[in-house]
C-alpha cells in the first residue's frame, strides 16, 4: 500500500479584489479555489485538469509556498505546511519544487544556465560542489555540458523548459508540481519533454502534480485525474476508468469537445454534448452547483443546493446531484420546496 | 477548376536584418477556391502569419522585403496594388480574425465604437448611413455570432466581455464587412476548450451560410480535421503537403506531417512518442535542398542539393518529398542503387 506524500484537506483561497459599499464596506472577493480535497500517492502523476481560472495554476502556488491559504491545511507527509503562519523551513522547501508554464519568463535572462543552476544548490545543499552537480543535472536531463555558459535567449523553448526542469531537479526534491509544463510548446518538442520527465520519474522515484488543461495529454501521463471547474474539483478518478466512463457532464461536455486526429479516438469519445453558455466569472460564482448555468441535466436542487463528493465506483468520485447526496445535505430543500420538486 | 478566390504562387518573403536576411518565405504556392475551407498548419515560425499579413500587405516594409511572387486575388495581384485599392481589398474583400482577441480589440473604446468604423467603412453606402443605422447593423452582427443582450454589448469596454465573448466579437466584425475570404489564425488557440468547440462550431455554420472561403491557421491538427476541407503543411517557409482533410489524416505522406501526427498525444493513450528530433532551421541559413533535410529520417542525397517540387500522388493529394517522386529518371536511380 502505497503512502499520501500529498494530502490536501479544505483547502480554500480567496483573493480580496476590491471593496464594495460605503458605509459597511464589505470585501469583493474571488474564489480562486473553494474548498478542495485530494491525496497524492507517492510516486504517481495527479493530473489536475481545468480550464482558465479554474484555480489550478493558485492550487501549485499553495503547494509550493507562494500564496498562504485562506482556509484549510496542507500535510506533506503528514507535516503541516502552513503550522503557525512560520516561513516555510528549507528542508520542506527542498522537498517540493516547481515548473512553471512559460519557460521564457522563468529564467533570469541575465544569467547563465550554470549561475540559474548553482543558485538552488547553493541554498539547499551548500557542502557539495556546485560545479560537479551543475554537469550532473545536465546530464540527467540529456543536455550538452557546454550549455552551462549560454544564456537563456540562446535556447529554444523546449530546451528552456528541460534547465527549468534541471533547476527543480536540483534541491532533490520528491514531490514537482507541473504546472502547464508543456503548453508553451509545439507538439513536435512537447514529447521530448514529457517523455524525459517520464524517464526521471521512473528513475528518481518522484510524485508528479501534473496542472493542464490538455485532456489528451492526460490520458498518456497521469495515473489519476482531477477535474476542476470554478475553484472547485468535480470529478476524481483513475486515469483509464476516467476516460473509458466520465461521470460528471461538465467532465463529459469536456471530453466531447477535444479536437481529435483519429477515428479511433472520434470513437472514444463520450456522446457529443454541444458546449453552451459562458464559464461564470469566478467574483459571482452560480449559487448551488457552479456548472448549473451550462449543464444539460440541470434539475432545481442544483439552484440551491451545491453537492458534495460521492463515490460513484471504488476510486472514483464526481459531485453531482445525478448520484445520491447525502440526505442531510438536500433535505432542507424539499423541506423548503414541498413534495412537488422531489417528484421532477 | 475553376479560377481560385486567391491564388499565391511561388512567394518570397525575406526580412532585412542586423547581420543578413532572412529567407523566410522560400516559394510558398497555395490557392483558395471559392467557398472552401482551407487549413494552415505548422509548427510555430514556421511562416504561416507571415504569408497571411503578405496577402493583407500588412508586412511592415522594410524589414520586410517581397523580392518574387505573385498573390492573385480575384484575378488581380495584391502585390502589384496602390492603398487606395488595397484598402478596397482589406475588410470588403479580405478579413482577418486574430489569436488573441484581448489585444485585438482596443481597451479604451467601446465595442460599439470599434464596430461603427468597421460597418462605415465597409461599402461607399454605409458611408452616409446615420449612427443609429449603423448601430443596428452591429447588433445584426452581434446576433449572428449568438452573442445574447446585443444592446448592452454595443455599449460595453472589451474588458467587461469573457474571452469567449470577445473572440465572437471578433468574429462578428470580421464578418460585419461580408468578405469572401475569412483568415482565421488560431481563433481558438487562448480559449478553453469547450468555448474553443463552440466558437469553432459558430465559425463552421456561418461561413457554411454565406458561402465565405476562410483560411484557418493553426497548429492543433485536431482543429484542422473538424473545421477544414483541404490541408497544408508548411514548414520553414515551405509548403510540404496539400491534401483533402480525410487523405491527409488517413495517410500522412510527408515525414513532417507523420512526425507531427505522431507527436499528438492520443485520446486512446499509447504513451507519448519522442516527435521530431531537431528544431526549426535558422532562417538566415537555411539548409540547402530540403529545408526538412535535417530532422529527416528518410534522408537521401539529393535532398540535401535539391529543392523538392509538388509531387503529385492521387486526386488533389501533392508532397513535397522526393520519397514520392516516380518520375523516369528517379525510377533509374532507384535501379542503380538497387
């Protein structure tokens, strides 16, 4: 039985973005993510997968540091991540490392592969060389020595992204956090990427949070998937069953939608649903569930009432009135609403 | 066939740089039929926005330089035209739909305001139309691309619309003008991909309705075989392949275009191949012969010295790619190295 290197409990972000009112000035705030649970088992790749603004990008800056969270906790191996409003300590932080989506404003273009390299190793692991460590990150990720003394602008954006990977891969870290790792890229180089990140995994042993929003992807990199919508994760399920059966129709309208390049994958396919409406603004989220202004199986409860995570097969879990709440949660409602909407 | 809407053929775009010129443009021949759906794809830099602003003309020049070619649209060469005809050209004849809609539309305007010089400008008897006229072609316009609330729109700054919205509103101005042909370079490309299917699928019915030709430039092939009747492949400033939509995904026959097809990761899983080794050339020294020559896996000897012509294979489906060519003379070769 494999151990949660991740567990992420409640957690909540809020981003004050403005105050309204005069005289009881409250705050205007976004809901970056909205109360999320999920586990990372070592050594697997987690996909997240959502579309712009869905809090997948604020969920890896959690992960790593950069924002604190407005609500819940945050254990790496059961530690805490956030005890006491602390500075994060250095060997948690050596621990968890990340790759940003855009390779060209995540290098200094003042410094040379080596000094982007060096800096991390000079922080977390000061007594070794960092000259010998330099050559043998590049080697790992199968890059000449000799670019140790270019700049970044003398890259191409693939191999940009393998020093970001190289400079995460410094700190030894356990646990990366993919963020978009390959969207800034053409398809051609997005393979040499993937695969070498693969190939590390196999041979480090590291846990991959993997945040995209390319579906197709997905299906050949994680080992289990998260489907986000509005700050919120919708669906949780292994990889192989998430494709073959997708429960929640925000995640089938999704799946229907991905432009493909074969018959066998149009075959696929969950039945096309035709994608209407707008994704809500995350300032003025949809009361009850937030997919319900563009779900095709929309019911009343779904106005009111926002459901909760329920197992719809081992291991596989969607939030969606379809599968049964629990009866304390939409029991208030057919109270309220008498008889006659229980019957629809 | 009949006479093409656009017809290009053997174009050179070069740019005038510190330190030499870039070749960018090496003979690109492609043509537009009328009321059909083309497909541009290619790797980024490969040259697709440069052939599309040469047909506009909206290459800044210098750099840019147009030393030989020939772009005929409607039986006259753009190249070869004043402003003021160019101008006639651009909006009535020719529209365009860029990537990203948040910098296409100016954030201190209005839609409305942005819309009215669009219509005005459009045909000599809008010119004299009143503002009120003018406002209800816009939300004419706003209707067609299924935009709800058209009024409130018009009055509207670009930074109170969702990407979705404004990528619709593109659309709707693009086609306010009733071009005959539509470039649309990568409509989709910073949209989510369910708003990506439904702006696409909007694209799809209007153009099907009004008979416009439309360019559709791209680097997603997914896009491409939904939305397109006939493909090109273009890399490094070449075009490589030109098939039907279901020939090119059915049997891909340049080693580019397997390599790319390859590359695409599968909604059926399989794992992710490696892609194409190699990056794109340097446009200041482009390899000789074959510009693919260098991350060709197939490489032979002449295409290091020669440029490959179109060979043609079957019914409209042409490569560039001496692997394909039957002529006498390379069956003899064939023979000799046997």
């Amino acid at each position: 039985m494999s151990t949660e290197i991740l567990t992420v409990d409640g957690l909540k972000k809020h981003f004050v973005i403005g105050y309204e009112g005069t005289i009881n000035r409250r705050p205007i705030k976004v809901k970056a993510v909205d109360g999320i649970n999920f586990g990372l088992q070592e050594g697997e790749t987690f996909g997240l997968v959502g579309e712009s603004g869905s809090g997948k990008s604020t969920i890896a800056y959690i992960t790593v540091g950069m924002y604190q969270p407005t609500e819940g906790k945050m254990y790496f191996r059961g530690e805490d991540l956030f005890a006491g409003n602390l500075e994060r300590p250095l060997p948690l932080r050596k621990e968890i490392q990340i790759v940003f989506q855009d390779p060209g404003s995540s290098l200094n273009p003042r410094r040379t592969i080596r000094q982007i390299l060096e800096l991390p190793l000079r922080i977390h692991r000061p007594k070794e060389d960092p000259l010998h460590e330099v050559m043998r990150l590049l080697d790992m990720v199968e890059l000449p020595i000799e670019y140790m003394h270019k700049y970044p602008q003398m890259l191409s954006g693939g191999e940009k992204q393998i020093i970001a990977i190289a400079r995460a891969l410094a700190t030894n870290p356990s646990l990366i956090i993919l963020d978009e790792p390959t969207s800034a890229l053409d398809v051609s180089v997005q393979g040499k990427v993937i695969n070498l990140l693969l190939r590390l995994q196999r041979e480090l042993g590291l846990t991959y949070l993997f945040i995209t929003h390319d579906l197709s992807l997905m299906r050949n990199v994680a080992s289990r998937v998260g489907i986000m919508y509005l700050g919120k994760i919708c669906e949780v399920a292994e990889a192989s069953q998430f494709f073959q059966d997708p429960q929640h129709p925000y995640t089938r309208m999704l799946l229907s939608s991905i432009p493909v390049v074969s018959e066998e994958e149009e075959a696929a396919k969950p039945e096309k649903i035709e994608s209407t409406g707008e994704i809500p603004s995350p300032v003025n989220v949809p009361a009850g569930c937030s997919f319900h202004t563009r779900c095709p199986h929309v019911m009343d409860i779904c106005k009111h009432v926002d459901p909760v995570m329920v197992d719809t097969s081992p291991g596989h879990m969607a939030r969606c009135h379809l599968f049964e709440q629990p009866a304390e949660l939409i029991a208030p409602f057919f109270v309220e609403h008498g008889d006659a909407v229980a019957q629809t | 066939m009949t006479e093409p809407l656009l017809d290009i053929k053997d174009l050179y775009v070069q740019f005038e740089v510190y330190g030499g010129r870039l070749e960018v443009l090496d003979g690109v021949n492609f043509r537009v039929g009328t009321g059909e759906k083309i497909g541009l794809v290619g790797e980024t830099g490969c040259g697709k926005t440069t052939t599309m602003k040469a047909i506009l003309r909206i290459l800044p020049e210098p750099p840019a330089v147009i030393p030989r070619g020939e772009i005929t649209f409607k039986g006259r060469d753009v190249l070869k035209m004043n402003s003021a005809e160019l101008s006639k050209v651009r909006g009535r004849g020719i529209s365009m739909i860029f990537q990203d809609p948040t910098a296409a539309l100016n954030p201190v305007f209005t839609i409305g305001q942005q819309f009215e010089p669009v219509i005005r400008y459009s045909s000599p008897q809008n010119r004299r139309l009143s503002r009120r006229e003018i406002r209800e072609k816009a939300i004419v316009s706003l209707q067609e691309v299924a935009l709800a609330d058209p009024e409130r729109l018009l009055d509207s700054y670009p930074l109170q619309l969702s990407g979705g919205m404004r990528q619709r509103v593109c659309i709707g101005m693009a086609l306010a003008t009733h071009p005959e042909l539509l470039i649309a370079d990568e409509p989709g490309t910073s949209l989510d991909v369910t708003i990506q299917d439904q702006v696409l699928r909007l694209l799809r019915e209007l153009v099907e309705e009004k008979h416009t030709s439309v360019i559709l430039i791209t680097h997603t092939l997914g896009v491409v075989r939904e939305t397109a009747d006939r493909v090109y492949v273009m890399y490094a400033g070449n075009m490589v392949e030109v098939a039907p939509t279901p020939k090119l995904f059915a049997n891909p026959l340049h080693p580019y275009t397997q390599g790319l097809m390859q590359a695409v990761p599968k909604l059926t899983g399989g794992g992710v191949a490696h892609g194409i080794p190699g990056r794109i050339p340097d446009y200041l020294s482009p390899p000789s012969g074959c510009r693919f020559h260098t991350r060709c896996p197939h490489v032979m000897d002449i295409c290091r010295r020669e440029k490959p012509p179109f060979f043609s294979v079957d019914g409209g489906h042409q490569v560039a790619c001496f692997l394909y060519d039957k002529s006498p003379e390379a069956r003899r070769d064939e023979a000799v190295a046997a």
